[in-house]
C-alpha cells in the first residue's frame, strides 16, 4: 500500500489518508424525484465495500456522484481529500471507473481498448505497451487480447473493462454492477479478478450490487441504501448477527434476509421513482447484450 | 435474452472462467507497471494528446471494418457520374468555362464529407448509451479536449473519404491538381470543415439527446446546407435571400477552398481558411458546453 504516499499532491488538503471517500448530507434530484436523499458515508483506504440495495435506491446516482459525473454542490463529497467539484481533474486521475453497461468498445481489439485508457491517462509510450500487456494478463484476457472485443462474451467484456480500469493504476476503483447479467461461472470469475488485484495492489473499491451473496462473499462492509439514505452499515457478520437478535430468529439470517428487514417495506413504493424506469431499461440493455 | 446455464455457457469455455484453471495461475503474473499512476500531462499537451487518442480510435476502427469506407463512396460517385455527367451536357449551368463534372468535384468532396460529419452526433449518442462516453467523462480529460479529439477524429475520417472521392473524380477524367502542397491544404480544409459539422452535430446531440431526434434534424438540415452553398451551382445564380444564406454557410467556404486548391479557380482562400478555423472553434466551444447534458 506504498502507492498512497507516492500519489498525493503537495497542493491538496490530503485529508484523513484512512478515508477514500467520504459523502457528507450528499443529495442529488432529477427534477422532483430525489434520488439521493442526505447520503453519509465513509469508505476507508483499502477496503472492498459494497453499496447494497433496490432499484431506484440511488445507488448509482451515488456513484456517479463520486465519480465527477453529476454537478454536486462542493463540500458534500470528498475522493481521498480532494473535493470533485474543485478538483475535477486529479479526482478522475485517481480513479477506476466500469460503468453498469458493458462498456467496451466492440469495433475494437482487447488491446486497443486498454490502449486507449492508457492513452487518455498519460502513460508514456515507451510504457504503454507493457503496462496495457500486464493490465490484460491482471485480468486472464492476454490469449484474446488481438481479437475484437465484439467476439467476447459477457464476462471477458467485464474483465476487459477490470483492464481499461486498472491501467492506470487507480487508487480508487469504482464499480457499478459488476456483475449484472452475467452467468454464476462469469461472476465468480469477475469477483475473482477484482480480489486479485485488490490483494496485489492495495487499492480501495466501491462496489454496488444486487446480489447480497456477492457482498457477503466478497465485501469487507456493506452499506444497505434505500430511498436515498444509508439503513445499515457494517460487516456483513455484523449485519446478520444484529438483524437476527433484533428479530429473535433460531438461526442466524442471510444478507438477503438483512435486506429484506432494511428494504422490504418500501420496495413496493420503489416503483414511484423516477429512477426504477431508468435503472431496470438500463439492466435490460445490459442483459440483452450480454445475451 | 434471460442467461440460461442449462447448457454451459460460453464463459465455461474460456480457461481463465473455469474454477479448475485458477490454481495453474497460482504465481501470480507481474502487475507491477499497475502500481504506478502515470504522470500526469499538463495545458495544450493533454489536448494534443487526446486528440491523438480520438483519432487512432477511428483509424483502428476504420482498419478492422472498411465497409463504411466502401459504401459512403456510393452517394458521390452517383452524384459524379449521374448528375454531373448530365448537366455537363445540358450546360444550363455558367461555371467560366470549366467542364461542368470539374466544376463539380470539389463540392461533392465537401458535401461527402459534411454527410459524415454531421451524424456523428449519432455516435456520440451511441457511446453514451453504451457506457463508452462516460467512462471517458471519467478520465482526466476536460470536455474541449474530448470534443476536439472527437471532432478531429470526425476530420480524419472525412479525409480519407474525400480521398476516396479524389480518386473516383480522377477516374471520370476531371483535371485535379497533384501538387502535394495544394492537396494537403485540401486535407486542412476538410478537416476543419468536418470538425465544424461534427460538433453542430455534437451539439444538437446534447440537446435532443435521442438518436432518432438527431437523425430527423440531421435530415432536415443537411439538404438546406447543400443546396444553400456554392457545391452545385454559383452563388451568382442565387436569389438574394439564399446568397445572404450561401454567405453564412460554412460549406460555401470549405467549397470554395477546395476549388481553388483542386481545380485552380480563383479563391478566397485565406478568408475560406479563416472562417472555417474560427467555425470549428466555436463548434468546439459549443459542443463542450452542452455534452455534461449527455452525461446525466
């Protein structure tokens, strides 16, 4: 984890080194619809944590909130100290992003995806080659890396994008939906990925997710959203053992059951949300090219 | 669409998917390039770099997949062959003596070019539903300079088309010039003309938002922008009211350009070269401006 010294700018308040990113009152509104709603969050440097919840719970207008895609107002999020609506630029240089669509770009090899985030990062050409080659071998694709990512199914079209993320060599590496619409084997291959390289390089992730044996697999914390605001927050031990003595139950639940105690109430009322329509026509792009 | 693992699925069939392959990869491979940030480029490199970046994109494009290449090249060789063969005939069309098909090349070169461009928009749009636009958004690039590697790589693709319609005017026998000097002005004016046409389409983009919008003002203003410039016939020609449009046209100036540089009329070419430059800046301007629009 020597990367955090070697990274920060002299000109920045560093901020606390053990927070990644911080969302303090966080709110965003499409129109009348508030999508998030007051989000306060810490993600501590080095962790795998997960953003849990429904459609429509504003998992992904966090994200991109965090990620410099939405206009907030300064002061309500901070990404290792920096505040994105000042400091834009060396916000995004820290940062990994894999959109919830799969995003890579058919027309082109494995290669000259990764080669293009190498290009738009600065990497200098005399590394570019290596550092796109040990990007691709990070996510097991170098044996198709010259075939055109069109030919690729869904789970080599995520890890190809794990590449295009980690060319740069982020300190953040955000992720939304990683897994959607992917078969079990694919999903188990991606997370493996994503642990690899958390394990080989140090760095934090920001994961949201459906599916809560993902998150209980794979997340240091889980935070469960609903209508904009955080419900739960902790382990995904802590959550269980808290959920099934509050509910008195013989045997302890599972995430999913935490879910269902945090969120079930509200789901029918999810579907008001502006956002429902949006989210579940975007999972379905995602999942009809995914085949 | 649903996945069905009844049957394996394709993962299964990439070794690095299978849970039995994953002990084999036991000494990890060196990642150790990816523990480094790259440094960070800084003021008009970043712009030149990105650039550079947009358009290898487009030509690594237009390498896997010549097709587009080949089909764009229908509409003007029809346009040459058909239409300037007739009216070269009819000589209904005063253009000082020149063979009319001559008259013609240049601006069906411009016009060829200026199709291309102005429904790039629609790709723009396209890369925005498809995640590809805001993973860029995310990078270390500010929107000017991803719009002028966008528009730039729109210019390097109308290049290559105007060179395939170079040749088949060359081939119908109009008297174009060789002189390299004069035909790498002609690559400058079609690529500032197409940045010009891929940023208004760029713009429009960021405010319609929806390709089938795009596509329907796409049409509607391409066919005014032709018929309301210098391409067919000469300003002269005109009523009033159209030459005072023929004058804020953009394509009239890339036209004109282009037949002093191909033909060796007489041009305006330090004026054409002017407004075209300041027309793809503020193309660029605009656009920047309105593609946060794309990213919400």
């Amino acid at each position: 984890m020597t990367q955090s010294e070697s990274t920060t700018t002299t000109t920045a308040d560093p901020g606390d080194p053990s927070e990644a990113v911080v969302c303090t009152g966080l709110e965003y509104s499409f129109g009348q619809t508030k999508a998030v709603d007051g989000l306060d969050l810490t993600v501590r440097t080095g962790e795998v944590f997960g953003l849990l919840g429904p459609n429509g719970a504003g998992k992904t207008t966090a994200i991109r909130s965090i990620t410099t895609l939405l206009p907030v107002p300064s002061g309500m999020v901070r990404v290792f100290g920096h505040d994105p609506a000042k400091r834009q630029m060396q916000v995004r240089r820290m940062l990994g992003y894999v959109p919830q669509q799969l995003s890579a770009d058919g027309g082109l090899t494995g290669r000259e995806n990764v080669s293009l985030f190498a290009r738009v990062f600065d990497v200098p050409r005399r590394e570019r080659a290596a550092r796109v080659a040990q990007a691709i071998a990070a996510v097991d694709l170098t044996d198709a890396a010259d075939r055109l990512a069109k030919t690729y199914s869904g789970g080599m079209v995520r890890r190809l994008e794990l590449a295009q993320a980690l060319v740069s060599a982020p300190r953040l590496l955000v992720l939304d939906e990683p897994t959607i619409g992917l078969d079990p084997i694919a999903r188990t291959s991606v997370w493996e990925c994503i642990d690899e390289v958390r394990a080989a390089t140090g760095m934090t992730v920001l994961v949201t997710t459906h599916y809560m044996d993902e998150a209980d697999q794979y997340c240091d914390r889980v935070a469960l959203m609903h209508r904009g605001r955080i419900r739960a927050l902790g382990t995904p031990e802590q959550l269980r053992t808290e959920v099934g003595e509050q509910l008195e139950l013989a045997e302890p639940p599972t995430l999913d059951d935490v879910f269902r105690h945090f969120a079930g109430s509200g789901l029918a009322n999810a579907t008001e949300n502006e956002g429902e329509f949006k989210d579940v026509s975007r999972t379905r792009r995602t999942a009809s090219r995914v085949g | 669409m649903s996945v069905v693992p009844v049957a394996p699925p394709p993962e299964s069939a990439d070794p690095a998917a299978t849970p039995a392959a994953a002990p084999a990869a036991a000494p990890r491979r060196d990642l150790g390039l990816l523990l480094v940030p790259p440094q960070a480029r800084s003021g008009w490199r970043v712009v030149l770099a990105r650039i550079t970046a947009m358009c290898v994109v487009e030509l690594q494009k237009l390498r896997h997949d010549r097709t587009e290449l080949y089909t764009r090249a229908v509409q003007p060789a029809l346009w040459l062959l058909i239409f300037g063969e007739t009216f070269t005939r009819i000589k209904a069309i005063p253009t000082n003596g020149i063979p009319y098909l001559d008259y013609l090349a240049p601006g069906i070169i411009a016009q060829s070019a200026m199709f291309i461009a102005i429904f790039y928009g629609i790709m723009i749009i396209w890369e925005r539903d498809s995640g590809v636009l805001t993973k860029l958004l995310v990078t270390p690039t500010p929107r000017a300079a991803l719009v002028t590697g966008k528009a730039f790589a729109a210019g390097v693709k109308a290049v290559i088309q105007a060179l395939v319609v170079v040749v088949i005017a060359a081939l119908l026998g109009v008297a174009l010039t060789w002189n390299p000097l004069k035909l790498l002005g002609v690559a400058v004016v079609v690529l500032l003309g197409s940045a010009f046409f891929s940023c208004l389409s760029m713009s429009i983009a960021g405010i319609v938002l929806t390709r089938d919008r795009l596509m329907g003002i796409g049409q509607a203003i391409t066919m005014p922008l032709f018929f309301g410039s210098n391409a067919l016939y000469p300003v002269s020609l005109m009523p009033g009211w159209l030459q005072a449009v023929s004058k804020a046209n953009p394509l009239s100036y890339e036209v004109d350009a282009l037949r002093g540089l191909l033909i060796g009329t007489h041009a305006h070419l330090v004026s054409d070269f002017g407004v075209l430059a300041l027309a793809a800046a503020l193309g660029v301007a605009c656009a920047s401006a309105l593609l946060g629009r794309l990213a919400r």
